[in-house]
C-alpha cells in the first residue's frame, strides 16, 4: 500500500535555527514527490516537485531533496513568516494523478 | 501562473439543505480536477477526480449521491453537497492540474461550510 508518513509532527524552532523536515514514502513506482505549505484556513501552496534519486531543489530558505525512500525539506536561517504546516505528497505511476499526503509537520518559528 | 479560485470561501446552511461549491482554474485549463475535505489539524483527504465531460471518480466511501461533482469545462468544476448534516461540516479544497503535461496540482484557496 502506498504510504506517506511525515516527521515531526510539530517544531518549533528560534529565528535563524536551521533544520530538517522529513517524508518517508513506499510507493509502487514514484512518478513524482511533491512539497507544499498550508497556511491556516488556507489551501496548500506548491513548493516543488522532486522527480528521482539524488535531484535538489530550492526557492529562498527552502531546499528539497530526494532519496529512494525519503524526502527532507531542509529550511535555513527560517524566519516566523516560515511558520506554517508543511505537507508531503507522492504521486504514484498509474496513479491516475492521485496524491498520497502525509499528515504534515507544523512549523513554529519564534523570534 | 496557476491561480485556482474557489466560491465561496465560507458558506452557513441548515441540515437538510443543498449547497453548491465552485472551484475554477483562472489562468489555465484544468484537465483533471480533484475535490478534497480537511478536517482541523488532519491532512487532507481525497474525495473524488474528475475530468472534463467525464463522471467523476470517487474515493471508497464517499458516498457519490451526497456529494456531486460535475466538470463542465476546462476551467470549471462544481461540487454540490446534498442535504447536509452537521458531520458534513468541514473544509473543501480543490486542486487542479493543467494541459501542460506537468503533474503538479495547484489548490484553490478552501470552502468552509457550516451545517447547522
């Protein structure tokens, strides 16, 4: 079965603190691994897609990558306005563009 | 690019009414379409795909006679809820994926109905 499981469930971290979310996954044939960011009340923005082994990529503080069973969103230097859920998505092929969210990782960023 | 707009953006009904959710793709054309609900601080949760001119595909357990989903055209899909209850209460979102051969689904901003 297709699973998508997230850690942690929530950080908080300091203004400027680095550090790493992770996205395990077991997906029969991965067409694609997806990041977004879910503001309260909001729906989820897209961030990246990830599509094989060893591809990197990143916007601002942001930094994706991918390996055959997992994903890390690495977030540098984060500021509050980073605050937010982070989900992870993957999409199987033959999936009929079906995504497999995971529960997510609620950020706090204090300053 | 890729701007997806939902109406409304919240919506009150009392139990045993119908309410009509719109979702619109307004810079590209949506040739898949997809409807989720979230429930507060769960992830979200696949109800049904649809594509243009085509029934929609629904997940197992939504039941397809409470929750209509229709897909016009290329830019718009509607999901109507029928006679709500109170455990319909939730979060709506769709997302959308375009024409040009890429995967990503881009989410409309979210529907929040209340039963009463």
């Amino acid at each position: 079965e297709d699973q998508v499981t997230q850690s942690p469930e929530a950080l908080r971290l300091q203004e400027g603190e680095s550090s790493s979310l992770n996205c395990s996954y077991t997906v029969s044939g991965l067409r694609g691994l997806f990041w977004y960011r879910q503001d309260p009340g909001k729906g989820p923005e897209f961030l990246f897609t990830l599509y094989s082994a060893g591809e990197e990529k990143e916007k601002e503080r942001l930094k994706a990558t991918l390996t055959k069973k997992e994903s890390f969103l690495h977030i540098t230097a984060p500021k509050p306005e980073d605050s937010a859920t982070y989900l992870c998505a993957v999409q199987a092929a033959g999936g009929y563009n079906k995504l497999i969210f995971g529960a997510g990782t609620r950020l706090a960023v204090h300053p | 690019g890729a701007v997806v707009s939902q109406h409304p953006s919240w919506v009150i009904c009392k139990s045993g009414t119908s309410v009509k959710i719109e979702c619109r793709s307004l810079d590209f054309q949506a040739t898949t379409m997809f409807w989720y609900r979230q429930f507060p601080k769960q992830s979200l949760m696949l109800m049904a795909t649809s594509n243009e001119g085509s029934k929609a595909t629904y997940e197992q357990g939504v039941e397809k006679d409470k929750f209509l989903i229709n897909h016009a055209s290329l830019t718009l899909s509607t999901l109507t809820v029928t006679s709500a209850h109170p455990e319909d209460s939730s979060f709506y979102i769709c997302s959308a994926t375009g024409t040009s051969g890429r995967y990503e689904q881009y989410f409309g901003p979210g529907t929040r109905l209340t039963v009463t």
